[in-house]
C-alpha cells in the first residue's frame, strides 16, 4: 500500500511538472483522428518591437540585383511566390534501438515530405537557387550552428532558359531543423514512447528584408512500441513533415505582395 500511494505521488508531481511547463505555450493543432500527434507554439524569443514596424534584417539587396542580371525581364506577376531555405542542426538525427539516422539523412527526409506538403506557389529551382547561401543561412538562425539542407531535388526544375529567372521571388520561408530525440518512459505497468521535434521557422520579406512571421514549434508523436524503428520512422515522416508544412501554408496564404 505505502509503494502504491508512493508510485501515485509521483506520477501526479509529474502532471504538474508537466503543466507547469507548458502553461505558456500554445496547442495549434492536434490531429484529432489519430489522436497522436501535437503541435505547439513556443513563445518565440523576438524582440518587443513589432515585426511590422522592425528595421530590415535580411540585405537581399545583392541577390536583387543577381536575379536581376540573369534575367532582364524578370517582374512580379499576380502570383505570390516563396523561395525556400532549409537548414539542420546536427542533433536533428533518428536513434531508436537499433536504427541511427544522421541529420544528414533525416533532415532531407522532412524537407522533401514539407516542401511537396506545401500548396504555396514555389520558386523553381534555379531561382530558389540564388538563397541557398550560408550567410543567409546564418543571418537569422536560432543558437547553434546549422547547415544548409538541399532542397533542389523537390523542387521544379525549369528547363526552359528563359522562364528560370522570369519571376521575383517575393517570400523567402526559412526552416531551422533544431531538435529531435525519441523519448522512452517506462512506468511500472506501461510505457511511452514519443518522438519530439523541436522547429522553428520564419517568412521575410524579400522586398523589405523584414521578417514577417517567425515561430518555434515543438512537435510530439506518439510512437508504437510494438512496432519496428524503422515503421516508427514511417509515422514520423507521415505527420510530423506535412504538419509543419500546414502551419507556415496557414501565415503565407495570408501574405500580400509588397
């Protein structure tokens, strides 16, 4: 009896642990026919200023004038258009049991599965091209070091010359990959198993330079620990990609061009 009531207090002083910790946070979606996987957003460390009123943050004045260049016609049209820009940081890796996915690896797989999820109208290759930089990169990332991800495979690719530069690019999405682990709790009677993601992205203005929407979001899927790692990781790259593709379609569809 006295392991027992020991075995409640424990759990219930994890309950408010756990409250505690996300008593500022905020569940933006929950997908409600699994019942399986959360998004939440993370109070973003921003500045007080408001973002609409912030000085320029991203000099895309020489990628202007590169775009430029390359295509003499290039204009805007009624089509608002995102080039994409992805970067990981080397904990954003897969290690469950016997299965260990590098950053390398993983990362292409959440950038393939976001970028085919999004139904924004995206740069073609070429173009998307010109913001594949690490000093873009590096210009608004979180803490840490992040390596630039390549998304050109999942990209159009334009074949003809004179439409691959024919269009400015009027958006730029960054994604930071920043965090992933796989969380195992075994309590006396049962046990959890959770994939927890740790995200963060932001929409800049390619005109301005400001940054237009900039979240953290932390994921978490519950896993099936009758399943195999590699089935686990089936799951993961089914919801977790396309979910974080849902919550920057929802603030880019809400964008103007400028």
């Amino acid at each position: 009896m006295k392991f027992f009531i020991i075995f409640c207090l424990l759990i219930f002083a994890q309950e408010i642990i756990l409250s505690n910790n996300f008593s500022q946070k905020k569940v933006i979606k929950i997908d409600k026919s699994k019942d399986r996987l959360n998004i939440i957003e993370l109070n973003q460390n921003m500045p007080t200023q408001k973002l609409d009123e912030q000085k320029g943050l991203l000099d895309t004045s020489s990628i202007r004038e590169e775009e430029a260049r390359k295509s003499a016609r290039a204009k805007k049209d009624k089509n608002i258009d995102f080039g994409i820009l992805i970067g990981v940081s080397s904990t954003f890796g897969y290690r469950l049991n016997e299965l260990d996915i590098r950053p390398a690896i993983l990362s292409k797989l959440f950038a393939k599965k976001i970028i085919n999820s999004l139904r924004l109208y995206k740069a073609n290759t070429q173009a998307n091209g010109l913001y594949q930089t690490q000093k873009t990169l590096n210009s608004l990332q979180p803490s840490g070091y992040f390596s630039i991800v390549d998304v050109s495979p999942y990209l159009k690719q334009e074949k003809n010359k004179n439409k691959m530069y024919s269009k400015f690019t009027d958006y730029l999405i960054i994604i930071y990959l920043k965090d992933f682990y796989v969380l195992d709790t075994n309590y006396i009677f049962m046990q959890t198993l959770n994939a927890h993601a740790l995200v963060n992205f932001k929409i800049v203005s390619l005109t301005t330079g400001k940054v237009l929407v900039a979240k953290n979001l932390e994921l978490k899927l519950a896993l099936d620990s009758t399943l195999s790692s590699r089935e686990n990781l089936e799951s993961i790259a089914a919801y977790m990609p396309a979910s974080i593709a849902q919550v920057i379609q929802d603030d880019g569809i809400n964008l103007r061009l400028e």
